[in-house]
C-alpha cells in the first residue's frame, strides 16, 4: 500500500471545528512539512459542542472559531481557513452550502480533497453525513463548467478524493512522530472540547486525563494501519477511502 506523494495544495472538509484533526490530522501535518499549502474548510460553527445547558453560545461560537484557526496553525496551515457558520445540528445538503465549497476548490485549487465519507453504515451524527455529501458533490461540481457558471471561475478537478470516517477504508497514509504530535497539539488546542470529546470514555485509572486522550489517539491510528496492513509494516497511520479516478 503506498502512500500518496505530498501533494502541493490540499484542502481538508470538516463539519465541524476538530474533526478535521481528529480524522486526518497526521496525514495534513506531515504534508505541511513537505510544504503542502493546506487549506481548511470548517461547515458549522460549533455551537453544539457543549453539555452546559446555560452555556453562552456565541461565546462558545467565537472561542471555537480562535481554537479553530490556532489548530489550523499547529498543523501547518498558513491561512487559508474557511469557516461557513453553518448552524451546528443543522448542516443540510443544499445547493448553496455545494456552490460555497465548490467555489472554494476552484479558488483554491487542491490537488487532493479530504473530507467526511457520506456512505458510513451506522453513522449517527446528522452534520457527519451532511458534510460528506456536501464535499463530494462540491468535487463534482468544481470539476464540470456548467455548474455553478455564475462563479465566473474555471473549473478545476483535484486528482484525488481521500474520505475519512470510511466505512471501506482502502488506503494508509502514514505518521511519524511529528506529525502525531502536531496532530495531538491541534486537538489539544480545541480547550472547549477536553471535558466533551476529548475526555468521552477514558478509564478512570487516576492519571493525568489528558495523557490519557493522548494514548487514545495514538492506539487508534496503530488500529487504523492494523486494519489495512496486518504486517505492521507501516507502522500507525490514518485510513481512508480513495478516490483517484475523479
């Protein structure tokens, strides 16, 4: 199994702020230091991600956003993060939210697109596969001319689409332990999420919370790579679906 070369613009489609470093972030820190351009589109503002019922939402909004842009940062993002506000809960696949992010990678202009696989079985977060779909048909239609002409852009076709969250996952890309700790960092800086997300069904061995988020991530990216490579030749990784024939 091989991995994909650094491409030299890539652009990552998350519902929300973290998912991106949650399910690809190794892959997009370790192409930043072959100096991939890494562009960043998060569908929703986040303000769903609480379990404080007297919560100040638009606090909540704006502190998602500056977790968002410094995560971006740790990953090696130098710009380039697009945040579209969608309601959290309530990302839909409509033609508007497909013509935003359509006009995003003909601006852009990525050779790889990365984003949510909108097929998972199962899955149970309604954003999750709103978003899947929603990058799937933006690819299409950033690709094709007659769709969306009122951009007054050329089209562009990425050479290929990696899915995360994949519900047949074909393809390993790698890490190494600077990407993991870059990926670690990025999560890390999403603060408003350690008690939610981060802290979700850690034993209760009395260690530090965090580390024990850190050897979670890390024993998931060594189950993603034995899931495609039972030799462990690899080592640990994150896994996707790919798509090169777009």
């Amino acid at each position: 199994m091989t991995p994909l070369d650094p491409p030299r613009r890539a652009l990552a489609i998350g519902a929300h702020p973290d998912d991106v470093e949650f399910c690809c972030g190794a892959t997009v820190a370790r192409w930043a230091r072959s100096d991939t351009v890494l562009g960043h589109v998060v569908l929703t503002d986040g303000s769903k991600g609480t379990w404080d019922a007297a919560a100040d939402i638009e606090a909540l909004i704006a502190r998602r956003a500056a977790e968002q842009a410094e995560a971006h940062r740790l990953l090696g993002g130098r710009g380039d993060l697009f945040m579209l506000g969608r309601v959290d809960g309530e990302l839909h696949h409509d033609r508007q939210t497909v013509g935003e992010v359509a006009r995003i990678i003909r601006e852009f202009r990525p050779d790889i697109v990365i984003g949510h696989d909108p097929w998972k079985r199962y899955r149970l977060h309604p954003d999750h596969r709103a978003a899947g779909f929603v990058t799937v048909d933006a690819v299409v239609a950033a690709r094709d001319p007659h769709f969306f002409p009122e951009h007054g852009l050329p089209p562009h076709r990425p050479s290929a689409l990696l899915l995360f969250e994949a519900d047949e996952a074909n393809h390993l890309e790698p890490t190494d332990e600077a990407a993991t700790s870059a990926k670690l960092a990025a999560l890390e800086a999403h603060a408003s999420q350690h008690e939610t997300t981060h802290f979700y069904a850690l034993d209760e061995s009395g260690t530090d919370p965090m580390e024990g988020f850190r050897r979670r991530e890390r024993q998931r990216m060594v189950e993603a790579a034995a899931s495609l490579d039972g030799a462990g030749v690899m080592g640990p990784g994150e896994a996707f679906h790919l798509i090169d024939e777009l």
